[in-house]
C-alpha cells in the first residue's frame, strides 16, 4: 500500500551557542533588540515533517511517497532520497526560489532561536494528490496554507482516508478552516499545545473534536499519547528511550508509526505503542533523520517496552 506523505521538506542549519542568551539580552533594551552570537559548531540536517515521516515508514518498510515543492538548492535531498530508495517523483520544483529552510541557534540552557523561510513550500499548491497513483492512505502535514487546504480536498474527494496533521501550520488555518479539514479527515494527529489552540480556534472541546474523526491522537511528552477512538480514550505509555540526545522529529517518528498502524490494520493500541517505540528511538539521536535501526531493532525494542511480539 502506497502512502502518500503531503508536507515539507527542509534543510534545518544548528548552530549552538556556548552560552546562555539571558546573559547578552538585556530586558530594559528589549525595545531596540540588536545582538549577535558566536556560534562554533554549526550542522545541516535533512529535514521537513514529510521527509522525515518518510524517512520513518521507510523504516517500518512501508512505501511512502513524498509530495513536497522545492527549491533550486534541492539537489542534495533528492540525492539522499533516493541513496535512501525513496522516490522523488512527486517533489516539485519551483524556479527561483529556496528549499524551505530552519536556521536554529541553540544555548547553554537549550533555549533556542529559530528563524524559518518557507521558500517552496508557499507554493505546495501546485501539488495535486490526484497525481499519484496507487495511494491508499496520506497524510496532510505542515505545509504551505492553501497546500493543506486543497490537499485535504483532493484526498476527500478521491476517497482516499487521511491524517489531518496542522503541527505548525495550525496558525495558518482559521477556526472553520480547521474544523473542515477536520470533517474531510479519517484521522487527526496534534500535540497537547496544538489540542488546546485547535480547542481554542474552532470553540469545541476535544471530546467534539474527536467526534469529527475515527480516532484523534493527541501525544503528551514524556507522558505518552491519548487515543480518542471507538467511543473511548486509550492511553499509550511512553517508551522509554536509550538517551535523550535531541526532541527535534520525534513527532514525526510518532507519526510514522501512526500511518503504518493504519496501512497494517493494527488496533488503536498497538498501532499507539508502535508510534511510541519509534518516537523513543528517535530521541537518542540528534537531527530527524539520522536514526537507521533495522527492521527487527523496532520489533525488539517493540517486543522488550510491551511483553508481545509486533511483527
């Protein structure tokens, strides 16, 4: 089964500063702000919540399919793509412009200063789901507005269920906009912040919410997952990981195990701890797509968190 992966794709530069902001920011002069920080180490990393969604089904051996626009500057992702045997078919290409990009400079205190350019994804519009071939099941991650909004349409219209996944585009959406796609999808993905502003914008509260979709996720940290589905809510533990090294891409791990649960047919349980041993393996590594365990690495850490086999 064929997955289609509508979102960005991103080129994240890391940059740390040795250290604390709190330090070169006076509070009196925060009216006329103009500082500069020293940053020695400094990383690019392939990013953009449909690659690194992808990258995770990969993983799972799942064949996903990217939908994304790029830039100019795209040639060293579509490279990787497929040095990772995935296709790039569906990446657009737009003229004159940049790879969405994420300029994050980290502290001591690991407070962070991010600037973002979208670039190409503004104009993930251009992008159509009836394009594809052969896709059972998508996903609408974090892209350009109009790009989620007619992505949502063209799953609905084609019949093909789908995640409804706003993460940061949420801002972008207005409330009816929100609760629309929510009507159009099969499932919906946030986090507790996004529970709450996605409460906030459409005025209803989660359990309404949930009563748009089959199932609403909602991932809570260290405090594991709620899965509101059949009626009822299941509560996922959180897999405890080898070690914390970076959050960056952990809920797109998630959702990766979310997406092969559904392609699989598993139940909203196993499908939730699923999700859950991916998030924790990628924890212990820096970066969204850095992370390569073997296919029978996820069943074991899977098989050593919950008692049963996955496979």
């Amino acid at each position: 089964m064929s997955i289609l992966v509508c979102g960005s794709v991103a080129y994240d530069t890391i940059m740390v500063f040795h250290d604390r902001f709190k330090s070169h920011i006076l509070p009196e002069q925060i009216h006329i702000l103009n500082v500069s920080f020293l940053v020695p180490d400094m990383r690019r990393e392939f990013g953009g919540c449909a690659g690194n969604i992808a990258y995770n089904l990969k993983l799972l051996g799942a064949d996903p399919l990217i939908m994304a626009t790029v830039g100019d500057d795209a040639g060293a992702y579509r490279e990787r793509l497929r040095e990772l045997g995935l296709r790039d078919d569906h990446l657009t290409h737009v003229p004159d412009t940049f790879t969405a990009q994420a300029f994050i400079t980290t502290d001591l205190d690991d407070n962070q200063i991010t600037a973002f350019h979208p670039g190409a994804m503004n104009h993930s519009h251009l992008n159509r789901v009836q394009d594809a071939a052969g896709v059972k099941l998508g996903i609408v991650s974090p892209d350009g507005r109009d790009g989620m909004l007619n992505h949502a349409s063209q799953f609905a219209e084609a019949g093909i269920p789908f995640v409804f996944d706003p993460g940061q585009g949420m801002p972008l959406l207005s409330g009816g906009e929100l609760l629309e796609c929510l009507k159009l999808a099969r499932y919906c993905t946030v986090n507790d912040y996004e529970a709450k502003l996605l409460s906030e914008k459409t005025g209803r509260t989660l359990a309404e919410l949930a009563e748009e979709v089959e199932a609403l996720v909602v991932t809570l940290g260290p405090e594991g997952s709620q899965i509101y589905a059949e009626g009822r809510c299941i509560t996922i533990p959180c897999v405890a990981p080898d070690q914390l090294a970076d959050p960056t891409g952990c809920g797109d791990a998630y959702r990766a195990g979310v997406l092969y649960g559904i392609a699989n047919r598993y139940d909203w349980q196993r499908t939730g701890r699923l999700a859950s041993v991916m998030g924790a393996i990628k924890i212990g590594y820096r970066g969204g797509q850095n992370h390569a365990p073997a296919r029978n690495d996820i069943a074991e850490r899977y098989a050593a968190a919950f008692g049963e086999a996955l496979w």
